[in-house]
C-alpha cells in the first residue's frame, strides 16, 4: 500500500474511520506499507486521524512547512544494508515532509533509523537546528507487516529510482 505526499489530514479524511481501520488490519495482517511525505504523517501516531502504525510522532508541528527545495540526508548502516545502498549519503527533494521522533507508544514497536536530515530547511520562520539529525527515513513492524516512512521525495529526485524501488520492496517484505 502507498500513500504519497500531499495532506496526511486529508488522505484521513478522505480514508474515513472505517478506511483506516482496514488500512491497519491489512498491514497487521502481514500488509506493507509505504508513506512518502503526507503518507509518513499518516503513518505517525499523535494525531487524532493518524494510523498509529509507526511508533513516532512529529516533532516542532508548529513549523511544519519548512519549505520546498533540496536537503540532504545521511544513511545509517542499518538503511545500506537493508535497502542495498552503497552510498552514505544524498541529495534529496523535501517538501514539508514530518520531523519524526520516538513516540513510545508501548504497543507499537520501536522503529529503525534509516537515514536522517544532514541538512535542513528553515524557511517560513522555522528555527535552525531543529531539523538536524532527526529521522529522514524509518522502518517498522506493524502487526505481521512491514511500515516504511519517507519523510523527503526520493521519487522525485534524480538518480534516486533505485532507493525507492528498494523501499518498496523492503515495506513488500523482501530481504533485497
């Protein structure tokens, strides 16, 4: 299942309770699911229409557009080797995508850091150093499946087809 960017808000709205409990039992079931931008916010727990399948929150919600442009991310070890990367770092597009943070919800496992923002993006009066560091990229269980968030646009960034192909099938359930 991939939800895109856009509104987290709307895609709820428009999913209605009753879509985003089958959007929960699907991935408890053994389901995949990937949330790219407004589809990791969906992905979130904290909000009252989030699907609470990722056990993180967004942090400094007050900033959430921090603009539109190019950031650039650091893969964890971990990210490397389970999306079959060999670079440490990248260049990405970022639209407004959520600053994840644990939310220590106890029945929902932890996620894995995949990669985090090594540079960030302040317009719109959003505070420096905030952005810095946090989770870019994480993976989580749910149930039986398997949740990726994307909090930037590898879709929509040059020479990054074949880190969102890994993605994919790593939220599909394949090893590589």
């Amino acid at each position: 299942m991939l939800f895109p960017g856009g509104s987290g808000s709307g895609q709820a709205k428009e999913l209605r309770a009753e879509g985003r409990d089958a959007v929960r039992a699907f991935v408890r079931g053994g389901g995949g699911y990937v949330g790219v931008c407004a589809g990791a916010y969906l992905a979130s727990a904290g909000y009252s229409w989030s699907l609470g399948l990722l056990d993180a929150v967004v942090i400094d919600r007050a900033h959430w557009a921090r603009g539109v442009g190019s950031v650039d991310l650091s893969w964890t070890a971990a990210g490397r080797e389970k999306v079959s990367i060999g670079r440490e770092s990248q260049t990405v597009r970022y639209a407004n995508g959520p600053l994840y943070a644990p939310a220590k919800v106890a029945t929902i496992p932890d996620f894995e850091v995949w990669a985090t923002y090594a540079s960030e993006m302040n317009k719109n009066d959003a505070p420096q150093g905030v952005m810095l560091d946090t989770p870019a990229v994480i993976y989580g269980r749910f149930g039986s499946g398997h949740v990726v968030g994307i909090s930037p646009h590898p879709e929509q960034t040059a020479d990054s087809e074949e880190i969102t192909r890994h993605l994919v099938r790593r939220a599909a359930g394949a090893k590589h």
